[in-house]
C-alpha cells in the first residue's frame, strides 16, 4: 500500500494489548469467526496489492521521463512483495490464496474502473489519496488483530515511497499552473468517497469482517467507535490533502 502518515491517533489505542490483541495466532485462531474474519482481511489485502502492483506498472506508461518511469516501477515491485508475504502467510495457515481474494475482486476492480486517472498527476493523486484511505482502515483494524497477524498487516501497509513522490510531483505542477490544483481536488475528493463506500460495501458483504468491526470477534470496536474510526481516516485525509496543496 501506498500512504504518506499514519493517522495521529496512537493515543486512542490501548498501551497494552488485550483480548485478542494480546494473544498469538495460534491461541486466537482456535475462534473460527475470528479466523474466517483475519482470512478475510488477508484475502482483501492480497488482492489489494496484487491490483496495486497493477495499476502502477499501468501508471508507468503514463510517466513523463525515464526517471518517473523507473520510480514507479520499482514501487510496484515492491507492491508485488507485500502481495507474496500475504500469498505465502495464507498458505501457511492452510487457506488456499486465490481463494481467499476471491470475494474481494468485483469490488476492488470496480472501484479502479469507477476512479481511472485520465493523466499522469490524477493516477499520482489517486495513490497517494486512495490507498492512504485504505492503509488507515487496515491500520485501524490491525489495533485489534492476534499478534501475529498484527506483525504481517502492519509491514504490508509500509510506504513503498510513492508518498513522498506524489508529493514532490503534485506540488511542483501546481506551482507551474495552479489550475491543476482545482482539477486535482475535486479529484481526490472523488476518490475519498468512493473508497469509502467500497470499504463499506466489502465490510457489509462479509459477516466475519462485520463482526469484527462491531464487536464480539476482535476487541474494542463497537458502533460508536467505528464512527470515530471513521473520522480518524476523514482527518488523515484531510491533512494528507494540505502536504498536496489542495483543498480538501
């Protein structure tokens, strides 16, 4: 995944894990909801960097030099690299990986079929203020998670550098034209709420991941804090937006 900042929200999580958070994977597995809900959330994020590694291989072709081009492919191989230690933790716990992404493919490609950049700074923006919405909700959930699978989520959602990047590129066509900051805005604009309401649907969807978020499978999350969660990731995103020089 692609994210600039973590959420400055380290002080809503508990200082000390407890519950599920606090126990291993081969202790908190035994739950099989908790299971099938952490199969589901690896399957997501499999797939999730799997179509990351795709969309910037596509990105590359649009780079205006040889250096950008090179840059980008080096991030979506390091995307491919997350995708392999999610494929290969998936295997090791006797879930077979294709399988596991499966249900998460209709909404992820339709969600990257609904936000295709038209040029090289929209697919800039859309993976900096795209997969930054999707790394804080796994962060979110990470929080809760056994320790183990904790450990892997985490090290996925590692910047790849497009961060810093994005943000060199942006701001630097603005300030040679400022009207792309108009365009670029109501852009990423359009791309917090799609994200949003993919990540709602994908939730819906499945029962486990439900569960999970709402309490009764990982620890700490009830109504009401998902609802903060969500405000957590609003305000990431906002601030996201100023690094880029563009309103929110």
């Amino acid at each position: 995944m692609t994210t600039s900042d973590k959420p400055d929200n380290a002080s809503d999580a508990p200082q000390e894990p407890t519950g599920v958070a606090a126990q291993d994977w081969a202790k908190a597995s035994a739950d099989p909801q908790y299971r099938a809900a952490v199969v589901d959330l690896l399957g997501a994020l499999a797939y999730g960097e799997l179509a990351a590694f795709e969309r910037l291989a596509e990105d590359a072709k649009l780079a205006p030099t040889l250096a950008d081009k090179a840059e980008l492919a080096k991030m979506a191989s390091a995307e491919f690299h997350h995708f392999e230690r999610l494929r290969d933790r998936l295997t090791e716990i006797g879930e077979e990986p294709t399988h596991a992404m499966e249900p998460f493919v209709a909404a992820l490609d339709g969600f990257h079929r609904q936000t295709a950049p038209s040029d090289w700074l929209e697919g800039l923006v859309k993976a900096y203020v795209g997969d930054s919405i999707a790394s804080d909700f796994y962060r979110e959930v990470a929080a809760r998670l056994d320790s183990d699978s904790r450990e892997l989520v985490l090290a996925v959602l590692d910047d790849t550098g497009h961060a810093g990047f994005a943000v060199e590129k942006v701001r630097a066509a603005i300030d040679a034209d400022p009207r792309v900051g108009g365009r670029l805005a109501l852009w990423a604009r359009r791309l917090m709420g799609e994200a949003l309401s993919q990540s709602q649907r994908v939730v819906a969807d499945r029962d486990a991941l439900s569960t999970m978020l709402v309490g009764g499978v990982a620890d700490g999350f009830d109504l009401a804090e998902v609802g903060r969660m969500f405000s957590r990731i609003t305000e990431a995103h906002t601030k996201r937006m100023a690094a880029l020089g563009l309103a929110a």
